[in-house]
C-alpha cells in the first residue's frame, strides 16, 4: 500500500507560514492525502490545539511544549497553529500563573530553524499578555509521532482515524481556536489503535477529553479532509447475531426444563404423602402396652377383680376385740369363717395363727384356712 492510500503513517511537506517550508525534522501528525495535518518534530507528541510536546537537550527548556506549523502551503487551514504573528519556524509556549488553561506564546531567542530547549519565558498574568491557546492546564495528547515521514503514526487512545475522511470548509489559522483538536476537521475517533503508546511528558495522558476536534468555520478554502473523521453508524440494537439468538434460546429451553422437573418432584411427593395418609387410616387400633392398667389387682370370691389395698391403715390383731363388728363366739362364726380362731383357743394359747394385722377384705386374699381347735 502506498503512503497516500494509508490513513495511519505520516505525509507530507511540513509549512511554517505561507509558502515557508519547516526544516525536515518537522513531519506531520497525520496523512496530508486525507486533509491538512498540523506538523510537530519526529518522535514528538501531536497534542490537542495544534501544539505539540518532546524533549529537546537538557536543562531548563528541555520538556518543550510548542507550535510549529502544518501541511497547507497557503497556511489557512484549521490544522495550521496560530503563532499570534511571530514570524518563526516554531514557538513555545507557558503556562500563566493560576490561569485555569491558559498559554502564552514565547518567541525564540536567535530564530533556530530547529528544536533546542525553549528560551526563558514566564506569564504571571493572563489578562495583561497575549493568549496563544486557552484550553486547560494539560494539553490532551492525540498521537505519538514517527522519526520520519512514511513510517506509521501511534495514535492514543480514541484519537485513531477509522473511515474515509469528510471535506468540510478551512479556517484560516487567525480564527479562534478554544479548545478544539489538532486543528483538523470535523470528525470523532471511536476506536483505538492497538499499538497507542504510553504517555511521556505533561498533558500526555490518554484519559483525552478531547474525543473529537471541531475547525473553525470559514470560506477561504475547501477539499481539506480530516484524520478524525465521523464514525460509521451503529448497528441497530433491535438486530441480535446467530450467536445471540442461539443462546437466547437454549437458556429458555434450559429454564423450561428446570420447572419441567421442579413441578414433577412436586407432584411425586404429593402422590407419596397421599399414599401414607391413606395405608394409616385403614390401621386397626391396638392397644400399646400403657393403655392398660399398671395397678395389681387380685380375683375375689366372686370372680371380680379389686384393688389389693384400699389406702386404710388395718390395726393389729391384739388389739381388736372384735371384726367387723360382730362378737367372736365358741361355735359361733369359725366354720363361717375360716382361719379365724374361736375364744378357747386363744385363751388356752393355742391359736392357729399367730395374730396379724387384717386389711378389709383380707379374708379375700388367699384360699380358706383351717383352723386347730384343742379338745
């Protein structure tokens, strides 16, 4: 590919004013084929305003921020730096005190032709010098020069060229320029160059507020193109990729799926729960061993079952005379009344049975008992 097909290396002749040729270590920040550039030495930063930065020699000077000139012969394009009349290849340019952004310019002592570290110069006061550029405090950076022309250009981030060039009017470089781009036209940068360098010197940052660069409007001249032009048109957010589309539709067909196997699970344990209600409700009852009386309980004569104590204390023997209110008798109750002893055996002291406490229905516990009478 030819120099003047590609957008991306620097071309063509670098101009200090009308008709004045810049020496050749001037080359310009873009290609002249595609519009007017602004034009900065080799190596050095093209930076917003049609200025430019580098290191030159050492010392006092040496981070030289500057204006040289552009690739329009007749020096009236917008890309052309405005020198505020001082008849020099290039000048610099300082920062006035507490100014908020703006810059003097600063002629050179002996005139050079070349780039050397700038010569003394200070603003104190904005309001009582003349203002080259009235920006901010850093100067954007918009690309990283060459060391000679055809070789390529490294742009920053959001500055790179990306379609055709546009061919709006030129200024002439007197107009104001505020805190336009690098002087080319109209145009917005939206992609970055893979190969964008690091920033190296003051206002060199690629955080750019600078995404694009406006001309001044004016009808001296036309057919100048811009580096920076307008960006193609977005595609309509209404259109989706195959790719999308296709993820689009597996994730439905997974959620599907996923509340397909939620509802299943779902009825599963509601035919399981159904199931166990219905095995217990057709169980007979039995009886656990606590239902059932824990008290013993002793047969009567009758057959039925009573308690074996009724919570009365019984007497000793002894000391009753007589049972359940009746009078004990010979012959009277003994036979009636098995294992009780009549009187004469207790008065001879042959009784039966030695005396023991007798609980109401005692008589119940145990079988008859026979009883020793002495003849």
């Amino acid at each position: 590919m030819s120099n003047s097909n590609d957008i991306f290396v620097s071309n063509g002749t670098c101009y200090s004013a009308a008709g004045k040729e810049l020496d050749k270590s001037f080359i310009p920040c873009g290609n002249d084929a595609f519009g007017h550039q602004t034009c900065c030495g080799a190596g050095d930063n093209c930076l917003a305003d049609n200025a430019c930065w580098g290191i030159h020699g050492s010392g006092y000077g040496s981070s030289l921020t500057y204006m040289a000139g552009c690739t329009d012969p007749d020096y009236r394009d917008a890309s052309c730096p405005d020198k505020k009349s001082i008849d020099q290849a290039w000048i610099a340019l300082t920062l006035c005190d507490d100014s908020d952004g703006a810059w003097a310019p600063c002629s050179q002592v002996g005139n050079p032709t070349t780039l050397q570290p700038g010569s003394y110069c200070t603003c104190t006061d904005a309001a009582s010098t003349t203002v080259a550029v009235k920006d901010t405090n850093t100067l954007s950076s918009l690309a990283s020069l060459p060391q000679r022309t055809g070789e390529s250009i490294l742009f920053f981030p959001g500055h790179t060229p990306t379609s055709l060039p546009v061919h709006p009017e030129t200024s002439s470089p007197g107009s104001p320029q505020g805190s336009t781009g690098s002087g080319n036209n109209v145009g917005t940068a939206t992609q970055t160059n893979p190969h964008s360098p690091s920033p190296t010197g003051p206002g060199q940052g690629p955080t750019s507020s600078l995404a694009s660069h406006t001309s001044s409007p004016a009808a001296s001249q036309s057919g100048s193109a811009s580096l920076f032009p307008s960006p193609a048109p977005e595609p309509s957010s209404s259109s989706l990729s195959s790719a999308a589309k296709a993820g689009l539709i597996g994730g439905l067909v997974g959620l599907f799926l996923l509340l397909l196997t939620i509802a299943a699970l779902l009825l599963l344990r509601r035919h399981r729960q159904q199931s166990l209600r219905g095995r217990s409700g057709n169980t007979k009852h039995k009886p656990r061993y606590s239902d059932t009386s824990s008290m013993p309980t002793v047969p009567e004569s009758d057959g039925h079952a009573i308690s074996e104590a009724d919570g009365k204390v019984a007497r000793p023997w002894s000391m009753r005379s007589e049972l359940e209110g009746k009078e004990i008798g010979r012959g009277s109750n003994s036979e009636e009344r098995p294992g009780v002893p009549d009187a004469e055996s207790r008065v001879n002291g042959h009784a039966g049975l030695s005396p023991v406490a007798e609980l109401p229905g005692s008589e119940y516990f145990f079988g008859p008992r026979t009883g020793t009478k002495n003849e």
